[in-house]
C-alpha cells in the first residue's frame, strides 16, 4: 500500500491532520499517511492546534460549532477543511457546508489524488504562516522604530528646548542693560526664533512619521474644513470640489491637510490681496483626493525635491511642511505626486488604494 509523505514541518512540530471522518473512510485513509510524520485525531475530541481537516458532511453537522469556530479564530491564517464526499451525494451540499470546505475529495478515490489534494492544502498553509511571521517581524520592527522616533522626539523637545530657553532669558537681560547694539540682538533673536522653527519641525516631522495601528472612516471634506480652520486665521478661501471616504488616522489627516493649507499662504498665491484659493477634492480613479492651490506653483525641477526634508523654494523656509506631509502619507502607505494644477499653481495628490 503506498504511503503518502506530508512536510514535517508546517508550524513548529509535527503536521497534525484532524480526522472527522466515517469509520470505515478514515481507516483507508489512515493507511495512505505516514504514521511517523501525521497526528491523527478521531471523533472523541479536537486537539488544541492542527494544521489541516478531513471531514465528512455527517462530521460537519455534528461538529458545526467547533469547526466553525476554529475558521473563525484562524483569521487570515488558512485553516484548510478538505471534505470527503460520494458523488451522488455532492449535488445535495448546503451551501454552509460548500463555504467551509477549501477541497472536495470524491470517494472512492486513490492515494495518489489524495496526496495532491492535502498537500496542496498544507503549502497553502504552509505559505500562510510565513506571511503571518514575517507580518509579525515587520510589526515588531515597526514598534521599535516608533520608539526610537519617540526617543528622538523626547531629546528634541526637552534637550534642545531647554538650553533655547536659556538663550532667550539671556537675550532678555542684553536687551535690558542696552550694552549691545540692538541690531545685534535682533539678529540673535531672529536665529532663536528660527531654532524655535526647525525644532518644532523635527518634532513634528518625528512623530507624525511614526507607524499608524489603527484608521476609521473619515470624512475628506469634514476633516478639510477642520483643517482649515486649525491652520490658523490667515487669508484665504477654501474651496471643497467633492469628498470621499478615507480610511485614515483623523488626527494624522488632518496635520497633513494642515501643513499643505499653511504652504498654500505662505508660498501659493500670487493675487495682490485675499490669500490663496485652496481646491480640495476626491479623485476616483486611482482613490485618493487632491489639494491646490492658485499659487506660481512648483518648478518641474524641484517637484521631485519638494517633498524631501530640508528642501524649501523658499529663503526663509525650513523644508519640514511638506516632508512631514510625506511622513503622514507614507505611514498610511499613501503614494503621493507634486504636480500642476489647472491654473498653474501647486498640486498635490494622494493615491490612497
């Protein structure tokens, strides 16, 4: 009788094959398997991990719960069930029972179709536990990563904080004696403010980079509007051309939308008063959304700069508001294009599949 060789190792330990089957079924196909290598399991009882399910339809009435209830806590690990069945009796299969089976085996069968049909079931399982581990790797990377942009972002507000703090004490007490020349000391505080800039820049840029666990359904024109608002009073008109539904961290979307709304005035407009107009509007196809602005826009050469860390068109820029924009969409593994709007001025979309 020839015998059927299933990997050893599908998780750590033995392949464990769990048997609901007919007496006299499960004895056949108990002597296919290899005994060394198989833990097989009859009808008294389920064992607490098992990597795949031979099942008759009798079986799966009895069992129903039990079974139902493995799948379920499985998640997107694949919990194979292959069902053993006559042919006369397939065409009579609930539609329960057709969800719950991964395979159908038709009776009488040889080891040989057997073989194939289980270990194809157990490498799809196989590959679905390395996807689980390496997405646990990555989480755990992931975690670590956020705590020491956490770390970072500690030393940048503290560290750093404190001895600017001093400086302006400092800068403070010249101020009063008048032995410095004024000029001279409005050149120091102009370099603490711009310290003060970038600081708050690093920290933002730190933080707002960090991985994102968990997203909600939430409003684009709901979380613009928002936005507009928390950017400050500063002029301008915001225009929603149509919304969607992002999943999104709410707090991050809206530091994102915050950040472009505050390059949009200070670097997007060229009428003579009122501030920019801002556009900000859905794109479906691919799914995302848009914001732009009626400003001079963006060089062709500098729109592959644009978004990086320190890269400003302009003099007095620091180059973070963009590149936090950037973090924000990476961390929620958006892609994002700098490009023209209609008008000429800056466009910046967000590819959210």
């Amino acid at each position: 009788m020839p015998r059927i060789e299933l990997p050893k190792q599908v998780r750590a330990g033995e392949t464990r094959v769990l048997m609901l089957l007919h007496r006299r079924n499960r004895e056949l196909l108990e002597r296919w398997l290899n005994d060394a290598v198989v833990t097989l399991t009859a009808d008294e009882g389920f064992p607490e991990a098992f990597d795949v399910c031979v099942l008759d339809t009798a079986a799966f009435v009895r069992h129903r719960e039990e079974l139902l209830a493995r799948k379920e806590e499985a998640g997107s690990e694949f919990l194979p069930y292959l069902l053993v069945v006559r042919e006369r009796n397939r065409p009579t299969l609930s539609a329960e029972v057709r969800e719950v089976a991964d395979e159908v085996l038709v009776i009488p069968a040889n080891p040989t179709e057997f073989a194939i049909r289980l270990s194809s079931l157990l490498r799809a399982r196989r590959q679905s536990l390395d996807l689980r581990e390496q997405k646990e790797r990555e989480i755990a990377t992931l975690e670590r990563q956020n705590e020491q942009l956490e770390q970072f972002a500690s030393i940048v507000s503290h560290d750093l904080r404190n001895p600017m703090t001093v400086l302006s004490g400092a800068l403070e007490l010249v101020e009063q004696s008048g032995d410095v020349p004024s000029e001279y000391v409005s050149m120091a505080r102009d370099a603490l403010d711009r310290m003060e800039t970038m600081t708050d820049g690093l920290l933002g840029l730190a933080r707002q980079g960090q991985s994102i666990r968990e997203t909600s359904p939430t409003d684009l024109e709901t979380a613009a509007r928002q936005a507009w608002a928390l950017a400050g009073n500063g002029e301008g008109t915001l225009v929603v051309d149509g919304t969607c539904t992002l999943e999104a961290d709410p707090e991050r979307l809206s530091a994102l939308l915050e950040n472009l709304f505050r390059n949009a005035r200070e670097h997007g407009t060229t009428a003579d008063a009122g501030g920019p107009v801002v556009h900000v509007g859905a794109i479906h196809s691919p799914t995302g959304f848009y914001v732009e602005d009626d400003g001079p826009g963006i060089p062709p050469e500098a729109r592959g700069q644009v978004l990086e860390y320190g890269f400003s068109t302009s003099t007095d820029g620091t180059g973070f508001g963009l590149a936090i924009v950037r973090s924000i969409a990476e961390a929620h593994g958006w892609d994002v294009t700098v490009t023209e709007s209609e008008d000429g001025g800056a466009r910046i979309e967000f590819d959210c599949r």
